[in-house]
C-alpha cells in the first residue's frame, strides 16, 4: 500500500466525499428565560407547507443550503445522479406522502415546476 500513498490505518472512504457539502445538523431551539419568573420557553418550530417540505428533501439530497439552490434549473443541472432520484423519491414519498417516479427527477423540468406539480398532487382533494 505503500505505493500508493495510503497509510494502513487510514482509509479513503473515512474521508468525505471529494468536491460534496458536509451535512451540519441545525443549531438546536434557543431557550431564552423570562427575567423573574425563571420559566424557560422553547422557539416553536417554523409550519411547513408541501413546497417547503420537497424544497428541503432536495436539499438534504443534494447536501446543499436552500439559499444555494436555484429552483429555475433541473435537478440534473443541479448534479442530481440516479442514486440521488432514487433517495429522493424514497424521501418525498415518506415524508410528503408525494408519490413521484425517479426518472422523472433527473429529466429537463426545472425544480420550480416539479415541486409546483408535487404540491398540487399532494393538496387533498
């Protein structure tokens, strides 16, 4: 292993992966205390409607920051792969209850359009 450059207790795959986005968890709910009563109240978690919850399943996907994602580009465009589609249509049909084929992902449509559709099939009837 030498020859390669490869120490024996290091492994390539221990590292992340070469040119992806580490996943960092979101800072937990600030607590704040209420001068002289000594009560603790918890930040309320922000409602989410459908295009927020496919928003973010893209994003946890593709490892990227929403403020980084430009929804006027396919997926593809955006370096979504058929392992990613295959996840993400997984995600989307769990977490949304959305039920979307995963080689309609990786296609042309803009991420502006699919997630426009997914919410309208997702709205109750």
């Amino acid at each position: 292993m030498a020859g390669w450059g490869l120490r024996p207790d290091k492994h390539p795959a221990d590292r992340g992966a070469p040119g992806r986005a580490e996943r960092r968890s979101a800072p937990s709910a600030s607590t704040d205390k209420v001068p002289g009563a000594g009560a603790v109240t918890r930040a309320e978690p922000p409602r989410t409607g459908p295009a927020d919850m496919v928003i973010a399943a893209v994003c946890e996907v593709l490892c990227v920051a929403r403020a980084d994602l430009d929804p006027r580009r396919s997926l593809r465009d955006l370096r979504l792969d058929s392992l990613m589609a295959v996840q993400l249509r997984k995600q989307l049909k769990t977490g949304c209850g959305v039920d979307i084929t995963a080689g309609r992902l990786p296609g042309g449509e803009s991420l502006e359009r699919i997630v426009r559709d997914l919410t309208v099939a997702a709205e109750p009837v």
